[in-house]
C-alpha cells in the first residue's frame, strides 16, 4: 500500500482545498506514530492491534479519520503483550485528524510564532504544526516521559525535530509562548492559571475545558487576563493527570447509588438519558454542578443512569425504554434534579447558553461565563 496516496485521500477528507493544513496532513505518515493501538472487544474489554502483523488493519486504521487509543490503565499498547486486557480509562490516543486539523485552526498559527503544544500523545498535532511552522517554533509537553521520547523518535525519522519536553502542565511549564494549543482538558481554577502564565501578551489560547465538550478560545490582554469565547464547536479530550494513570473512580459511591433507596424517591420528567454522550446536557451540568461523575448501563430495552459526586451525593434514573424514570437520590445535593433543571431550560428556550458565550479569564484560573443576561463562573 502506498501511504503517501493514503495520507493524500486522508488530508482531501479532513481539510478543505485551499486549507494550509491539506499539505502537512498529505506529507506526514501517520501510520508510523501508531505502530499499536487498542480497540475493544465487543464485550467492553481491550484488544491489542499490532500494526506490523497485520499491514492492512494498520494502514487502514492510521488514514482513516478516527481516533485511535494507544494506552489505557497507564499500558502503553507499545509495551504490552498480545494476552494483556487492561482496564481503566484511556489515557492517550492519536486524535483523529480532523478534530486536530480544527484545533490548529482555531489556534491562529503563523510564521514566527512560538506554539505550545500541550499533550503530546501519539505526536500527531505537533507534526502537522512542524511541518508548516519551523521545527524550533514548535515545543510539545506531555506528562508521561514515553509519549515525548516516542514521539521525539518517531518524527525524527521523516525530518521533523521540534522540542518535547516532560512535564506536568498542570503545575509548572517554563517559558512563554503565542499560542497554546491543548488537546488535553483544562480544569478551571490552578491547572488553567499555571497555563495562562506561560502565554505572553496577545497571545492566543485554544483548550478544551475538563468535563465538557466546550471549546475556548481566548486572547491574553496586557492586564494578564484571556478574553474570547466558546466556540461554536465541540470536541471531547482526555482530562489532565499528574501521572501515569487517573485517580481512581468513585467506586464505592457508584456501587451505592446502584442499589440505595436514597433520601428521596421521585418520579422523573424526561426520559433517562447517557448523560456523558449528550454533550451540551453534560457540559452544563459541569458548570452549574461541577466534578459530577457519570454512569450509564442498558439491558435490552431498560436504562439506567448514575450520578455521583465527591461529595457523597449521588443519584440512579431508571425506565423501561422512554417511560418517566424512577429515581432514588442521597447525599447533600439532589443532582437528577440538577440535570433536569437543565433539560428544563432547553426545552423552554430550544438552546443553553454556552455555545458562543463571551469568556474571561482572570489570572487566578477562574473562567467567567456570559451571554445575555446569563452568567456563570467554573474554578
């Protein structure tokens, strides 16, 4: 097979004739930053995928535009053998082209500017920025050291060398730049006030916000805060971690919430929903209720969605099919009830107010959201 034509096809797909991203997208062989990946199973566990055992999977997978996991629990997919099932949560991936395509775009590149790349997972981003921008305006940051050394690796081999560097973004990242490009989700509050510092003065932010699937853009003034908005776009990353894996689930707490009569018994007013895949729904959830985990099990034509919260507040939605719920809710904060006040306001206005919000930043980290006479704060 002939990747070049295959890398062609892919980059006629995810840009636009005219697009200056067609060109890296066209010249970089994405097959070699994904040697192996993950996939499930059918059965909710992981397979390991060998690309250099079976060629056509592998080609067919690196110029397909999708997303394709390369560690899960903390295994590198590089590292593991044949029999090994991890469990946990993905924890890298090389992002499918067309959402870094959108994010570059949105980042504002341009000759003799310096950009961060912030993740570097399977090294995709950072290649298409290198390609087009000169290798020493180009520096990417991942917390895992395998990732930079990887990637560093593998784009040495077609001529690409930018900066990798290790690091946990969240704390400390040394200089500055004119543009942040994350493709990690930023937490309000310490992790998104340590990144801001590393912007300098007009220059541009591009990230995703950790729980949601908002993207932000915004520019830094010379007072230190970042203005701009939320895009009329979404995107899902990975959250950022401090090490080789996430903090554990709240396990326990979802094992109650599975079976407890809770503190209030109710009937619901809108169907149970897959809060995690209905974007808009959880990403206002994040606002008005921060740090709420998600569960979510189907049996034939039965539903059953979970809420839970560090707190200790929890809540469980079960129906047959679109019936009205059940629900069984405890702890300090009713937050079925939360998500329905929600579902409220978008049944009654056809929209939430997210979706082109004007943002500003403060140098604390704290993002302050408004749109019309709405307003919300997050960190």
């Amino acid at each position: 097979m002939d990747w070049q034509k295959a890398a062609e096809s892919l980059a006629g797909s995810v840009t636009d004739p005219d697009s200056r991203w067609r060109a890296p997208v066209s010249i970089v062989p994405r097959h070699e930053l994904v040697p192996r990946w993950w996939e499930r199973d059918g059965s909710g566990g992981w397979l390991l995928r060998d690309g250099a055992t079976d060629p056509e999977s592998w080609w067919k997978a690196a110029y397909t535009d999708r997303s394709l996991i390369t560690s899960v629990g903390g295994l590198h997919a590089d590292h593991a053998e044949p029999g090994d099932r991890p469990e946990g949560l993905p924890t890298s991936s090389a992002t499918l082209p067309s959402l870094v395509v959108r994010m570059l775009r949105h980042g504002r590149l341009g000759p003799g500017l310096d950009l961060l790349d912030l993740g570097t997972g399977a090294g995709g981003l950072t290649a298409y920025a290198a390609t087009r921008l000169a290798d020493q305006r180009v520096t990417s940051v991942d917390v895992d050291p395998y990732l930079t050394s990887a990637a560093a690796e593998r784009l040495a081999r077609f001529g690409l060398r930018p900066r990798f560097v290790a690091l946990d973004a969240t704390a400390e990242i040394p200089g500055t730049y004119d543009r942040i490009i994350a493709t990690v989700a930023l937490r309000p509050g310490s992790a998104l006030r340590t990144v801001l510092g590393a912007l300098r003065e007009g220059g541009r932010l591009v990230t995703t916000l950790a729980n949601t699937a908002l993207i932000l853009t915004a520019w830094k003034g010379p007072d230190g805060e970042a203005r701009g908005l939320i895009e009329r776009d979404t995107a899902g990353f990975m959250k950022t971690r401090t090490s080789d894996n996430y903090p554990p689930a709240l396990t326990e707490l979802f094992a109650l919430a599975r079976s407890a009569e809770g503190d209030e018994r109710s009937t619901g007013r809108y169907p149970v929903v897959d809060v995690a895949e209905a974007w808009e729904l959880r990403s206002m959830l994040e606002v008005t209720t921060p740090g709420v985990e998600l569960g979510y099990e189907t049996h034939d034509r039965h539903r059953n969605a979970y809420l839970v919260h560090p707190d200790g507040s929890w809540a469980r939605a079960s129906a047959e099919w679109t019936d009205p719920p059940e629900v069984h809710q405890g702890g300090r904060q009713r937050l079925w009830t939360a998500l329905e006040r929600i579902r409220n306001r978008l049944n009654a206005e056809g929209s939430l107010p997210l979706l082109g919000a004007h943002v500003r930043i403060t140098p604390d980290g704290v993002v302050h959201l408004s749109r019309g006479n709405w307003r919300a704060s997050m960190g």
